[in-house]
C-alpha cells in the first residue's frame, strides 16, 4: 500500500484535497492506516503559503512530515473524542454535520 494511499478524508468519498478545501481555516481532519498499529487521526491546520504544496505532495505518493506542512492540534487512535469534536466545531467549523 502506498503511502498517499493511507491517507484518507475524514468522511466517505471525494478526495482528500476536496476535504480540505471545504474545512474552515484551513483545519482538517487526516486519518492514516499504519500498517501494525491501526488506524490514526490527526487534526492539523495547514500553513496558508504551504498549503498548495502540501495539497501536492499528498497526491506524489511521498512520505511526508506533518509539521513541515503545519501544526498538528491533536492526534490518536480509531475515534476522536467528543470534548475535541466540540472544540473543532466551535473554533473552525469542523463536525458541524454531526
């Protein structure tokens, strides 16, 4: 499995990149399937200059670092918690649908 290819929208269908360009400052839900472990999630906001680039390199198949892209908010495993599912709602209009 390639490495782009374990990264994925946070809801079904579309591309990743379409995900990010409906999120509300640049914030977005990213989940990655490693390989051992399971499945992750990490909630990022993007630098506004890098976000092209990083539209791009997610599409390469490359491995990449999160953090030379942007911040990374919160991370875990398999299901993000309510109490951070409120935050993101509330600050940037992430979740709004649930």
């Amino acid at each position: 499995m390639s490495f782009a290819s374990r990264f994925s929208p946070p809801t079904p269908g579309g591309s990743f990149v379409a995900s990010i360009l409906k999120t509300k400052a640049l914030v977005c839900e990213l989940r990655y399937l490693w390989p051992e472990e399971g499945e992750a999630w990490y909630l990022f906001e993007i630098d506004a200059p890098k976000r092209k680039e990083f539209e791009s390199r997610l599409q390469q198949n490359d491995s990449l670092n999160l953090t030379d892209y942007g911040k990374v908010l919160y991370s875990g495993w398999e299901i993000v918690p309510e109490n951070i599912k409120a935050e993101m709602r509330e600050k940037y209009g992430l979740y709004e649908n649930e």
